[in-house]
C-alpha cells in the first residue's frame, strides 16, 4: 500500500475513523488515549535524537514499534483481529528496567527531573506515559480494551524512570534531590 496524499477531508467535520471504519469524534476518550501514546512516541524520536547511546537507541527504537502497536490496539474495538500489546513485551520492560537499575546507586530521597538534555527528555517522557496511562485507565472504565495496555504503560514509565538516570549516569550527570522544605517569604 502507498501513500499518496496525507489529507483524506473525512475528518473536517471534527469525527476520525477507527480501525474497524467506524467514526468517532475526535473529542472521544479513546481519541485522546492513541493521541497521547502518538505523543509519547514522537517524544522518544526528540530523545533518540540526542541520545548519542546506541544500546538504549536500539531499547527506544523497540519501545517505539511497541508504541505503534499499542496505538493501533487503542484504536481498535477489541472486536476485531489486529496486532495487541502481548505480555512478553510487558516483561521486556520489566526486564530492561532490573538491568539498568543494577548500574544505579540505590535512591534514598525523591530527585528531580533533569540532568543532561537526553536525561530530562527521558523524564518527560515518563510523564507522558503516566498522563497516557490515566487516560487508557478512564477509557477502560467505560469501553472494553486490552488490559495489557495499562500494564504496558505503567512498566514502561517506570523503566523511563529509570532509563533517565542511566542516561545521566553514562553522561557524568548527577542528580539532585527534591528538597522539601517550606520556602518563606
């Protein structure tokens, strides 16, 4: 299949089609859960872009297929026959997250998000994943999906968590602890 033009006019009157051809509006809940799952994944391209780190390039491209499928799983009524988020992909994640951590100093206070530029895109990141993850929770509360899906996107930004400290570690960059103390004024 070639793609020829990038506009289809189907969507000027604010609906979309889902995978099954349905349309819906593009204010619908299960809209606003692939859209931030697309969002994620354009973020992990701008993190990938400055990684300058071929193995976890290689961990971001995966999570990024990942991503794809899980979008296309979002926009499909758990009806039809497509690709789905699989729990080996879920145990991915999980054990990516207990390799890196082995490399990390054990946390004994909340941090800040920051570091170098890759390392605080990676937190955004994790931010991201957990809005997208709110939002795949409140459409599963109304509508039948993959439950694997909210799974996914809880171990993936725990990994990102994690993968934004490895990348400031291989970077030299330390990190700073959140200080709780009440500012006077």
């Amino acid at each position: 299949m070639r793609i020829t033009r990038v506009y289809t006019r189907t969507g000027d009157k604010g609906t979309t089609g889902l995978v099954d051809g349905s349309r819906v509006s593009k204010a619908d809940i299960r809209v606003d859960a692939y859209g931030d799952v697309d969002e994620l994944n354009s973020l992990l391209g701008l993190v990938r872009v400055n990684l300058a780190d071929q193995e976890l390039d290689g961990v971001l491209a995966i999570i990024q297929n990942d991503l794809f499928t899980l979008g296309a799983d979002l926009a499909s009524p758990i009806s039809i026959n497509v690709p789905r988020v699989q729990q080996l992909a879920i145990d991915t994640l999980e054990n990516w997250a207990d390799l890196y951590l082995e490399n990390l100093p054990a946390l004994k206070e909340f941090i800040l998000p920051g570091g170098c530029e890759s390392g605080a895109l990676m937190h955004i990141a994790r931010t991201v994943s957990r809005r997208a993850e709110r939002r795949v929770v409140a459409l599963g509360e109304i509508q039948e999906i993959n439950p694997l899906i909210i799974a996914y996107l809880n171990r993936l930004s725990d990994l990102f968590f994690v993968l934004a400290r490895e990348i400031n570690r291989r970077k030299g960059v330390g990190e700073n602890s959140a200080n709780f103390s009440a500012r006077s004024s």
